[in-house]
C-alpha cells in the first residue's frame, strides 16, 4: 500500500501539536539527526525518506507501524 505524504505528514503534525512540541525540540529529541526546516516540509506534504521518518516517529514516541495504522484507518475512512 502506498500512503500520501500529505496524510503523513498532517499525523505527524497533530501527534507534535498533541505532545506540545515545537519543531525545535523535536530537533533535540532527535539528537539533531533532522532540522526543524526538513519537520516543516514533511508536515506540509513533501515525501520523507524512511529513515527520516523512523527519526521523526522515534521522537515523537510512536512506531512506524503505528503511524502506518493511523494513514490507513484515515484512508479509509
């Protein structure tokens, strides 16, 4: 299955706002392995690698899988 990089991107972005995050601290929790700029731009749909995006979930505390489950419950609803 393919997921839409805006649907990730948008899960990401509400899981953040829900913890309280700013992209800064995102940035640290992820020891500086990203930059609040490449967090911006996949909030706002452009495609992550995977890495990235294991970097970004592992922050914010939610697996891949997870954020996999959530972009396929919201597809189909």
């Amino acid at each position: 299955m393919t997921f839409d990089a805006y649907a990730l991107g948008a899960i990401l972005r509400k899981r953040r706002e829900t913890l309280g995050l700013s992209r800064d601290t995102v940035v640290n929790r992820a020891n500086g392995k990203i930059c609040a700029t490449t967090i911006h731009e996949i909030e706002h749909g452009r495609a992550p690698q995977l890495t990235t995006l294991a970097v970004i979930c592992e922050a914010l505390n939610i697996t891949l899988a997870e954020l996999f489950a959530e972009a396929e419950r919201e597809a189909g609803a």
